[in-house]
C-alpha cells in the first residue's frame, strides 16, 4: 500500500492560488478535508484530495460564448484564422488591431488629441512616484472616460475609433523616459519612449511591436470574461477596458511578467539559473515565467519573441532556465518570462511587462465587446452554489 502524500496548509494555499485563510474556509464548508499532524497543531491534507478540489474548480462555465476573433489549437495561437507568431513578425499592432475589430488587417495609425494626452498627463501626474505604469493606465481610461459626453455610443465604427484614440491617450498618459520626438511615431515606438531610456533600435521595435501583438488576445481569459461581462450590460468601451484592467492586476494574470523578473535577475547577477531554480523548488514557491494549461507542448509567444530577443546575458539565462525546467519538469517557459527578459534586456522597470500585456490586450477587450455588443444583452447570470448556514 502507497502512503499517501500529504501537504500543508501553505502548499495547499500556494497550489490554490489563495490565502491560507482561505484554505481554512474551505474546511469549514465542508470542501476540503484535513487532518493533524503529529503535534496537534497544524493541518495537513491528502495531495489526492486538493487535486480533485482542485479539478473540481476548474470544471466552470460560461454561457454559451461564440467567438471568430482567437483560436488555440495544437499550441498555436490564431487570430481570426491567421498565425499570431506570423502576424507578430511580419505586421504592426496598428493593423492586428484592426484585424481584431474588423476582419481587415489595415494598418491605421491611432490618433493622438492633444487635449487628451494632455488630461491624461495632468491626472497621472498627481500621483504617487510609487505609483505602477498599470495604476496610471487605469487612471487615464477613467479620465478619457469622464471626458467623452458620447462614450455610450456602442455602434462598431465609434467603438473602433474610441479604441484608437483610446489606445494612443493610454501610452501618451505614461510619463516620457527618452524625450519625446515633435514627428508622428508608429505605435510601438511611442511605448517603448515611455519604458526605458535607451534609444530605440530596429530589432528593439520589432520585438516590443511583436510582443503587443502576441498579446492582443488570449481567447476568454479571465479579463476578457470580465470585459465582455460588461458589455453585456451595454458599459461603455472605457469602461469595459477599465473591466479588463481591474481583472488583469492580478498576480496570476497580467502582473505574472513582474515576479518573472527578478527570477530572471537573479539567475543572471547570482549563482546560476540552476541554482535559483533550486531556491524555489526548496522554499515551495512555484517558479514565475513557467507553464500554461492550454499549451501542453510550451507557450508560442514565448518561443516568438525569445527568437527576437538581442543575444546576450539576458536571453541565455532565460533558455538556461526554461532548457531547466522542461527537462526536470516538463514545464516550459510562458509569455511572462518572455515579457521580463525583454524588459530587463532594455533596461525597463519591472512593471514594464505588466504595462506592455494591459496596453496590448485593450484591443482584444474591444474585439470582444464589439461580439458582445451584437448579442442578447445582460446574459452572463450564473448562478452561486449556497455553501453557508441554512436559514433557521
């Protein structure tokens, strides 16, 4: 007979992705069950038990959700049946934008109004110095929002040209790193001025370009459940972003790329990628920057852009640590990392890939609402399965 493998409360809480509150509460309610260990004190579970917990969770629904804007099939990723990882090479975020919103992939330049970019700048400024680059995205979608008098307008043509404006005053709102030129500049460029103070190159471009548009949507990830959630109800386009963007400040979802950062900074400043693979492991914190559950053969975003990646430090630690972890594990390195390791490599904040994921998915937000929009509105209603104290 196999004995049992057992795991405590804050391996529990750390598979879960919950606090280890939490992981009591579910005791309470009769989901999970403990036991003692030997000196009374402290819980222990059954791994059996917490993996079909855990496989019970994850067996929701949604109503009915249709969609022509993004397929994952066979570990790849297409957007209105073209290859993401070829768009991301040979187009620029401008058109996969379109492509996302119209079927056409039309390389129209966004907009930029000067008395936008200026509330933005106004409204963002007064915040804290400590504040993240996604806290003031947030701040300037509410600005913009409180600024347009025909943002209920939901017909597709204003809501392509609400994204357009919107997506130039959301990177014009960041505060400028590098000076800004007086000439018009593509979209990517006009980011990369707001993340790092290096001068922008060709093969720099490229990638920041590339990992936009490999990011610009993701099927019905849990922001996008959430932006489309809100257009169910007829929300505006800004607050539909706003939806997608309270969703994606999660350290599961978009602000994953920023505990991938200091792994990687520590696999390149410290003993090893082997090593700092091994500190993890050891202390039962799970390895940021690695695995996807509908990728079973490894993330193509992340192969895209480590293949545009510059050759130095950076991407050599980063394949080291992903050459690592399939082999021991069989877990390969997802967009996250990938995001990070084009961060540090340019010399931008920690955040910065956070950033680059909310400003990309914005267009895959709007895509969404626009099918949402020509749906039966007000039909997200799921119903709750009562767990607490019965009625007297």
């Amino acid at each position: 007979m196999t004995a049992q493998t057992l795991m405590t409360t804050e391996e529990v809480a750390i598979l879960l992705g919950v606090k280890p509150a939490t992981v009591y509460a579910y005791v309470s309610r009769g989901l999970l069950t403990s036991r003692r260990n030997a000196d009374g004190k402290n819980s222990l579970f059954a791994k059996t038990d917490v993996d079909a917990f855990l496989a019970g969770r994850k067996r929701t629904t949604t109503p009915g959700i249709q969609t022509g804007i993004t397929l994952i099939k066979d570990d790849n990723l297409f957007f209105r049946g073209r290859d993401a990882t070829v768009l991301a090479r040979s187009a620029t975020y401008e058109a996969v934008a379109s492509l996302l919103w119209t079927g056409e992939l039309d390389d129209v330049p966004f907009p930029v109004n000067p008395e936008l970019r200026s509330l933005a700048m106004d409204v963002t400024g007064r915040l804290p110095k400590t504040a993240r680059l996604t806290d003031r995205l947030r701040v300037t979608v509410a600005a913009a929002a409180a600024a347009d008098p025909l943002r209920f307008d939901t017909a597709p043509t204003a809501v392509v040209a609400t994204g357009r404006q919107l997506l130039a005053t959301m990177v014009q709102g960041l505060p400028p790193r590098n000076g800004i030129p007086v000439r018009p500049v593509p979209f990517a460029e006009a980011l990369w001025l707001r993340l790092t103070s290096q001068r922008p190159g060709d093969t720099g471009l490229h990638l920041l370009n590339a990992a936009l548009i490999l990011l610009a949507d993701h099927d019905i990830a849990a922001s996008t459940l959430a932006a489309r959630i809100a257009a169910s109800t007829r929300a505006h386009p800004y607050a539909v972003v706003s939806a997608g963007l309270a969703v994606l400040d999660g350290p599961l979802h978009g602000a994953a790329s920023g505990l991938a950062y200091p792994l990687l900074e520590e696999a390149i400043n410290g003993p090893g990628p082997v090593a700092t693979i091994s500190d993890r492991l050891r202390s039962g914190v799970p390895v940021a920057g690695f695995g996807h559950p509908l990728y079973a053969g490894g993330d193509p975003r992340a192969t895209a852009l480590f293949s545009l990646l510059d050759e130095g430090p950076v991407k050599d630690a980063a394949l080291q640590l992903d050459a690592t972890m399939r082999t021991r594990s069989g877990t390969a390195a997802n967009v996250d990392l990938a995001l990070a390791a084009l961060a540090l490599h340019h010399r931008m904040p920690a955040d910065a890939g956070e950033a680059i994921f909310a400003v990309a998915r914005t267009a895959g937000w709007l895509a969404h609402a626009l099918e949402e929009y020509g749906d039966r509105p007000s039909r997200f209603r799921p119903s709750g399965a009562y767990a607490g104290n019965q009625p007297a």
